[in-house]
C-alpha cells in the first residue's frame, strides 16, 4: 500500500490531476437535481463504448435526456450552449447508429445507403459531389466501406469525444441544472447569484451523494442490454446484398424506421423540399430555443406549450415508426414477381427487344416499375419511360443508378443491358415518337 501510495504521489506530482479531480467530484450540486430524472446523461455516456444493442439504448437514452432537458429548462439561461452541444451530440450519435448499419452491408445497409445517398443528391448545387465523397465514386462499392469504416471508428466518435467532453466541462463550470419549481423564474440580471446562493444553502456534494443513482441507473442498463443480447441474439450482416433478391423486405434500423415511413407516404413532389428545408428548420430551432425562450418559467407544469409539443412530436414519430415496417418501399415482392409481362407489348418485337422483356421479368425489375398498372409504385411507371429518357439516358440510369434507383451495372451483363434498354425503348405511347438527343440530330454529315 505504502508503494502504491508513493507511485500516486509521484504521477501526481507530475499531472497535477489529484486537486482537481477531487474539486470535480465534491462539486457541489442542488440537493433536490440528486434525483432519478437526472441519470440519463451518465448512462448515455456509459453505453457510449458499446455496439449492437449498446446503439439502439444510447439513442433512446440520448433522445429521453434531450425530452427531459427541453422539460425541465435546463436549456434556459445561462445553459444556452450546453444545449447547442446536446443537440450536436444527438446528430453525431444518429451518424454513428447510420454508419454502423452501413458497415453491416447486408441487405438492409445497401437499400438504406442507397436511400441516404438519394436523399444527398437532392442537394442543390453539391448534390452530385457530396454523392461521390459519400461512396467514394458513382456507385457503392468497396471504397464506399473504406469511407464508411473511416467515419465510423475514426471520425464520428472523435466529434463525439470532443463534444461529450465540452459539455461535460459545460455541466462542471455552470453546475447542475436545479430542480424546476413552479414560480421560479430565470432572469439574466441574478440567476447565477441566485443559483450560488441555492448550492451554498442546499448543496451536496457530487460525490458520494448524488453519484450512486447514476451509477445504479447505468448497472441496470447494462443489464439490459445483456438481457437483450442473451435473449434476442447478436445482430449482424444478414448475408451479401443483392439488389435483385426478391424474397426480401428491406429497411433501416429501428430508429430510422421513422423517415423511411415518411417518404415512403409523401407524395414524389413534395419529397425533395420535406428532406433539405425541414431538417434545416428543425436543426434551426432547436440552436436558436435558448436564444429566443432563454427566460422565464422553467417547470413544465406552467408551460403547456412544451409539453404540447412533446406529445406530438412523440405521436408523429411513434406513429410513423409503426408505419415504417409496412410502408410502399417494402412491398411483398413476391406479389409482382410472376406477374407475366402484358401481351401487348411484345407484339411485333424483335428477338432482341423480347429478350430485353425477359430481363424485365427476371431480374424483377416490376418489384419498383409498374408496368399497364401492375407493380411496384415506388419507382415511375414504365409506359412511357422512353419518351422521358433517351436511349444513353436509360443505359446511365440502368448502370449507374440515380435517384432512389441503385446501380445494375454489376448485375447485368453488357448483353442483358443492351437488351433491356432495347425494350425500354418501345415504352411509348402509340403515335408519340420516342425521346431522342437533339444534340445528335443536329449533327450534318
């Protein structure tokens, strides 16, 4: 014990960590904020080190402390950037749980990837150069696990240190925020005399005091989580994805079951500006909450309003979440997958155009397309894809992907390509010439 205690004083000599650790652990904290209502934020960051089952509780965790933080105040005066630190904290946990599911790269990881770089191709100007920083090229291979590895053990949980960090130091330097009673209002000209004077009058140590609900409330999460591991199993890659497997029902993770729900239902036309201004206006918001509401009441039974605005949001996202595993995206693929293709638009083909309807058929490209009204209603009807697209339009779009369509080029050969689009080209209404490049008939010979 003796040469234990010398080797301590001797790092501490050196590290000077011993007085500040100790001032870190007796700071003082409101007797009544020793409560059950504030363990989430320890037993966010205890899950932190944790995968598979350790992901979904942190979010939840996470998400449950934001509900707690927006109701009890605690974003208010003078707490405005640990606020702003908590929601950058939130962002950069869904960023971890999205790239885990990307690295799992099963079937579910392709299609949602897939989905998550339609969505960033929407973006104005940058769309197409934030694609290819996203994948590491036009389509997703296996540079885009390279990046997607990067971002997941090396990137995104640098950012999290660094803010799990800055709002810890935030929490030591302007305290614990104090239990909200009715009647207390927060004002800028003495709060903080009035926060002092509480600690000094009714104030306990951290350490042992407060620190033992913590630190029950994390031992009974991690047994949780190993219950649930013990219970329902590991979860891991669900075999290779292949975008032309029929039998499947692709979808995100659990919490990302929400957006995926809400596309699916929106109509085509309104997508695009639902994705890129209203995550901007909701991440707006939120910063700017303790900027334009940072006085005032802070207990929730004296502001319905946010109260109100937690019920709804928890409604739509509860409700959504429960959409989300039977929504259009997923359809029972085995319902269209023998669906012959319709008579009449094989009458009069070539070999090679009949060949290209055959691909049509196996390569279950109707699971997306309808075709006479018959199919899958996530991508656009085929009748009239040839006027819409040119013939070089529809092998680019066939190969390389776009839009919430992924790439075949690895799964059609040359020959299959060149027959498909030979029969796409005859999607056409009768009378109405297809689609052609203007720029080639302008060429003289």
């Amino acid at each position: 014990m003796r040469l234990m205690g010398r080797v301590g004083r001797w790092f501490d000599d050196r590290l000077q960590l011993g007085k500040p650790m100790m001032a870190t652990m007796a700071h003082p904290v409101p007797r009544q904020t020793a409560s059950w209502f504030y363990v989430f934020g320890s037993a966010a960051l205890t899950v932190f080190a944790l995968h598979g089952w350790g992901s979904n509780f942190m979010l939840a965790i996470v998400l449950i402390h934001m509900v707690q933080v927006f109701l009890f105040g605690a974003y208010k005066f003078p707490r405005e950037l640990t606020w702003i630190i908590g929601v950058l904290l939130l962002l950069v946990t869904l960023g971890m749980a999205f790239t885990g599911q990307v690295l799992r790269f099963d079937q579910d990881a392709y299609w949602g990837l897939g989905l998550g770089a339609s969505i960033v191709s929407r973006v104005p100007v940058l769309g197409p150069a934030l694609v290819n920083l996203l994948l590491g090229g036009p389509i997703i291979a296996s540079a885009t696990l390279s990046r997607f590895f990067a971002l997941h053990v090396f990137v995104i949980p640098g950012l999290l240190i660094g803010f799990v960090g800055l709002h810890l130091l935030l929490v030591l330097k302007l305290g614990i925020n104090e239990w909200p009673m009715p009647g207390r209002i927060v004002r800028r000209a003495n709060y903080l005399a009035e926060y002092h004077e509480l600690t000094e009058r009714d104030g306990i140590p951290f350490v042992p005091a407060a620190v033992w609900k913590d630190i029950i409330f994390s031992g009974f999460v991690l047994l949780s989580i190993s219950a649930c591991a013990a219970l329902f199993g590991p979860f891991g890659p669900g075999g290779p994805p292949d975008p032309t497997i029929i039998q499947t029902a692709p979808h995100p993770d659990f919490f990302f079951l929400w957006l995926y729900a809400l596309l699916s239902f929106l109509p085509p036309a309104a997508e695009t500006p639902v994705l890129l201004i209203g995550p901007v206006i909701a991440l707006g918001v939120l910063i700017a909450l303790p900027f334009f509401a940072g006085e005032g009441e802070k207990s929730w039974k004296r502001r319905p309003i946010a109260v109100l605005t937690v019920l709804l949001a928890a409604v739509a996202l509860g409700s959504l979440t429960h959409l989300g595993a039977h929504t259009p995206w997923s359809p029972v693929m085995d319902a269209w997958s023998g669906e012959p293709i319709p008579e009449k638009y094989l009458k009069g083909r070539t070999a090679l155009e009949r060949h290209g309807a055959l691909v049509l058929q196996l390569k279950q490209c109707r699971n997306c397309h309808s075709l006479d009204e018959t199919g899958g209603k996530r991508g656009p009807a085929l009748d009239g894809v040839a006027v819409r697209l040119t013939q070089d339009q529809l092998i680019r779009q066939v190969v390389q992907g776009g839009g919430n369509m992924p790439a075949y080029g690895k799964n059609l050969s040359p020959a299959e390509t060149t027959a498909l689009v030979a029969f796409l080209e005859t999607l056409h209404p009768p009378g109405q010439a297809p689609a052609s490049d203007a720029s080639r008939a302008a060429i003289v010979p």
